[in-house]
C-alpha cells in the first residue's frame, strides 16, 4: 500500500511537532498513509528505527520500507494537491535534481523528497556494509552514486526549492510541495504558510 514516510532522529533540531505538521499537511491534500520512522515514540503511526545512524544517515532507513514509498523531508511544505501523483506512480524511482549541483551535473541527486515504487532493500543492505558517514555530501550523494533515478523536475513543476525558486520570484499557485534545504527552515520564513 503506496504510504508517505518521513524520518525524525532525535537530539536534533527537529521536533515531533514538525512531524505533525507534515502530517496535517499530507492529510490534508495528499489522503495517505502517513508514517514516521522514529527512534522515539510519538502521536501518529510511527515505525522504531533500527539503526543509530547520525543525522541525515538516517534516512537511508527507509529504504528498508516496503514499496511503493513517498517519502517527504521534515521541513517540506504541501500547499495544494499536486497533479503529479499519478505520473510518478509509473516510476520506479523518483528524486529531486539537485537545485545547486544540478546546473552543473544533470545528474546531481537531492533526497528532499524521493519516491519508490520498486524494492529498495538491496540499497539499504549495502549501506549496512560499507555505511560513508564521512561524507559531507550525506545520502543524496551516497543514492546518487548506486541509484539510477528519474527526476520530479522532469515531469511537473509543483515541486520547487524555497531558496532557489519561492525566495526570487515569490510564491506561485502552482507550488504545491516546496522543499527547504538549510535556513531559513519552513518555521522562520515569512512568505509562505506553515
């Protein structure tokens, strides 16, 4: 059953309140599933991590997930129901370009927000062999460097960046997901809703 997952380590900067405030969101123009894969216990269905890995590393937990997963960072804001949903559907894996990287390397991965539809286990199980915490790039690069992907940017315009898109022309009715990477986080802007 397709499901929308998100991820909260705690110690970090994000709290279950933000979790809930994605959910709301995903309730609300989505009507999926929603679960958390948490190291802590919270208020909506969540499911236990297995692994201590820091930080954004955490995320590679989801790919242990059964498919078909649209998984959602914590700072991500849904303003409307986007119409590429069924698009995506189609896809056996889907992830952001790179919004920086990406003008240079078309292939260049951001895991913002990502959606598979194919098991993905294999992706997790080789990270448990060699896990890179090394790198500062994170796990869009590590995704990047085993995953062959296509690209939300390839088939709609409803996902765009606050910093690269939002912050320089304002928002647009079209902006149905928009994705935050660094500061300002959905919580300290002040143009769009959250």
């Amino acid at each position: 059953m397709e499901k929308v997952v998100c991820v909260l380590r705690g110690g970090g900067e994000y709290k279950p309140e933000h979790v809930y405030k994605l959910k709301k969101m995903v309730d609300e123009h989505l009507g999926l599933p929603f679960y958390c894969l948490s190291d802590q216990p919270l208020d909506c269905a969540y499911l236990p991590m297995v692994q201590k890995w820091p930080k954004w590393w955490s995320k590679m937990e989801v790919f242990r997930l059964r498919p078909p997963v649209l998984y959602l960072d914590l700072d991500t804001i849904i303003r409307g129901t986007p119409t590429f949903l069924q698009e995506m559907r189609s896809k056996d894996f889907v992830i952001l370009r790179d919004v920086y990287r990406g003008k240079r390397d078309h292939k260049a991965m951001q895991s913002s927000i990502m959606y598979f539809n194919v098991d993905m286990t294999w992706l997790y199980d080789r990270y448990i062999d060699q896990p890179e915490f090394k790198d500062p790039s994170g796990d869009q690069v590590y995704i990047e460097k085993n995953v062959r992907a296509e690209y939300f940017q390839d088939f709609t315009n409803e996902v765009v960046s606050y910093k690269a898109d939002v912050c320089k022309r304002g928002p647009l009715a079209t902006d149905k997901v928009v994705i935050f990477h660094g500061e300002p986080r959905p919580w300290d802007q002040n143009i769009l809703a959250y």
